[in-house]
C-alpha cells in the first residue's frame, strides 16, 4: 500500500534536524533536509562520495546577481546527515538568461564535471551548452577552450571516462527534415581531454526518425558510454565508443509508447527505466550486447516521471519520479519512490510532498543499504531542493 508523508507536516522536525543549515551539525538522524535559499532552488543530478556525503548540481535564483529572471548553477555538498558543507553559484550568464546545471560527475584529479544549458528568457528561447569543471570546493576552474557554437542545444549528461577525459551529452533541437517540414532531436556528443581541452563533437540521429532524444548517459569501461533516451516515441540504447562512434543502436519496441529517462550498469548488462503511455513506471533488462532478456511494467499508475534509478543491494531496483494525486485537494504532483526485485517485481512504494508539485528527481543507495532521494520541493511560494534518506522499507531512517 503506498504510505504518504507530508512535507509541510513535518516542517517542525525539518527545523529541529538543521534543515536551515545552521547551528550545530544535526546527527538526530530523521533525514529530512531543504537545501538552498528558498528563492527557487532546483535539483537536477547527485552524487555519493566514498564518505557518503552528497553533491548536487542544478539551479538557483537565491543567489544571482543578475536580477530575478537569472539563474545561477547551483552546486551544494551536504555531510552524510545532510548538514551544509557548502553551496555556490557557480555561473550566471547574463540578465534575463537562466543557466542550470544539467549533470555532474565526480573526477579522478577531485573535482568534477558539469554540462548545463543557459535559456534566453525572450523568444526564440535559445539554448545554448556548457562544459564546466569544478574544483573540491565547487570553485569554477578557467576553461581553456570552450565549445565553439552550442547554440538550439540542451545539457543532458557528462561522463570521465578511464583516461580522464570527459563525454558530454546535448540534445540538439536544431536539425530540420525538408521533407516533413518539421525540426529533428539529435543527439550531440562532444569529447574533452583531461585539462578540459575540447577536442572534437559529432551529431549523431538514426535515419527516417524524426525524435531522437537522449536522456542519460553512463560510463561502462574501455572509454565507451551507454546512452539512454527515445526514438519516435520507443524506449532505446546507444553504444558510443571513445571516437564518438556508435557500436550499435537498439529501440525496443515491446512495451508501445514509452518514455525513457534513466540507465544503470549492472553485472550482466543494462537495466532502462520509464513510463509508458499508461502512466506507468517500465524496466527493460538487457545484455551488454543489447539483447533484451526481459521487460516489465510496474503495477503503478498515475506517475507523470520517472527520473532515476538505482541497484539496491539485494539486487533488486529503487525508481524514483513523481505520482499525480488529489487527496481531497487541488491536482499535484508528490515525490514517488518504489522499490521492485530483481525481474521488476513491485515489493513497495510510498509518496512524500505537500499540497503542491513535488518531483523526485534522483535516487542514490548508501554503503548501508539505504536510499538518499533528491527531490525538487515547492513549500508555501518557494522552490527548494528536498533531501530524503530512507531505509530499504522505505521508511524516514531515524538512528
């Protein structure tokens, strides 16, 4: 049966565990945390740290200097009981230009990676890409060598592959089929090396298709990457080596329309997750190779996203995304998170928000065995970044 929690309920218990990040350092343990200034913080990508702390990557106005219609990239690093060890406003663009990041990925010198999109607040809306590199603190590092022209392209993923240098991933809005008289997704990779150098990009779309949106993208050894997303409305997987070339391309067509987002890397292949044209949440496993082994639709309805997934040490998965609800109040979103066994089996699920739009947006498992859950929170008329930690019932871990 799915359990609800309450976010504005809990507000009491948010304040006495430090979820203002000051005082003393909470370790009471109920895991429960808002992050960010309050003035439209937004959570796009996490990371674990060998010592279990998190760093995160998304948005924020709370801290811009260019005005209320600018955002910053917003990078944070919370301790392993989600108290602030800090949080910057990494880059802000230009007033009336929003810029957020995409994605991050840890790096083996001790800083990370970012891909982001800035969006020009007037029409025609451009979108532009950038590849940024951080240092520990979440301090910007110089760019010796930018992309020369992103523009009509959004930030999806990035990825340090095992010679350290860096994958980004772009979806490119820009491609226009003459025939149909409509504009193509493709998908735009671009390779850097170790000191951030930019040193070659290819577009890349399957022919006679007209969506090709990637969505996720992760590394899986020898320099290659495993990319998630859609094409015309099916589930798909790309195998791009370190040329940028692509080894093979596979759309599964079993489950109908369906919505990729997220990829994992398992011990014997790839496990995909979505939604269906159903509203409901699908897994497909399959082999490195990209044979498909097996299929599933979750016994959930009513989920409008799913946007992560992550191997929980029994061996089985943990999605999280968002479920539309009423409860006797006006139609919102709630932060969902299901649990299902190794063949994608539901064994729970449970819902925590407000009474407006909460999203889950990225779900990580500790060395313990529980789950860290990032979710973008709306509380009374600000936005802010959620932090749950929840154990392998998916209860609130209280130690």
């Amino acid at each position: 049966m799915k359990k609800r929690y309450l976010f504005p309920l809990l507000l009491g218990f948010m304040v006495a565990c430090g979820s203002k990040n000051t005082g003393e350092p909470d370790d009471s343990g109920l895991y429960i945390k808002l992050i960010g200034g309050g003035k439209g913080e937004r959570i796009n990508d996490a990371f674990l740290t060998a010592q279990g702390e998190v760093i995160g990557v998304g948005s924020s106005r709370s801290f811009s200097t260019l005005g209320t219609a600018s955002n910053h990239i917003f990078v944070f690093k919370v301790d392993a009981n989600g108290n602030k060890v800090w949080q910057k406003a990494v880059e802000g663009v230009a007033p009336n230009i929003t810029i957020e990041g995409n994605a991050i990925t840890p790096t083996k010198d001790g800083g990370m990676a970012i891909v982001a999109t800035s969006t020009e607040a007037l029409p025609p809306f451009k979108e532009s890409m950038y590849f940024i590199k951080v240092n520990a603190e979440g301090v910007k590092q110089p760019s010796p060598n930018p992309i020369t022209d992103t523009s009509g392209i959004s930030g999806v993923a990035v990825s340090e592959l095992a010679d350290e240098s860096c994958i980004a991933l772009g979806n490119y809005k820009g491609g226009k089929d003459n025939d149909l008289n409509i504009f193509k997704t493709l998908n735009y990779f671009v390779r850097y090396s170790q000191t951030s150098i930019f040193k070659f990009d290819k577009i890349y779309a399957s022919e006679n298709y007209t969506d090709n949106t990637p969505m996720a993208m992760k590394p899986i050894g020898n320099n290659k990457v495993i990319v998630s997303g859609s094409v015309n409305n099916y589930p798909r997987l790309i195998l791009v080596n370190d040329d940028l070339g692509i080894e093979w391309d596979y759309a599964y067509q079993g489950l109908g329309v369906a919505s990729a987002k997220d990829v994992l890397v398992v011990g014997s292949g790839y496990v995909m997750a979505g939604i269906t044209a159903g509203k409901s949440p699908f897994l497909i496993k399959t082999s490195f190779a990209g044979t498909m082994e097996w299929q599933k639709v979750v016994g959930v309805t009513d989920i409008t996203e799913i946007n992560s997934i992550a191997q929980a040490q029994d061996g089985g998965y943990v999605l999280t995304g968002a479920l539309q609800t009423t409860d006797g109040e006006a139609r919102h979103t709630e932060v969902w998170v299901g649990k299902v066994n190794s063949a994608g089996e539901l064994e729970w699920q449970k819902t925590f928000g407000g009474r407006k739009n909460d999203t889950g947006k990225t779900v990580r498992v500790t060395e313990k065995g529980d789950y860290v859950v990032l979710c973008n929170v709306t509380y009374e008329e600000s936005a802010m970044v959620g932090l749950l930690r929840i154990d392998k019932n998916g209860n609130l871990v209280k130690e």
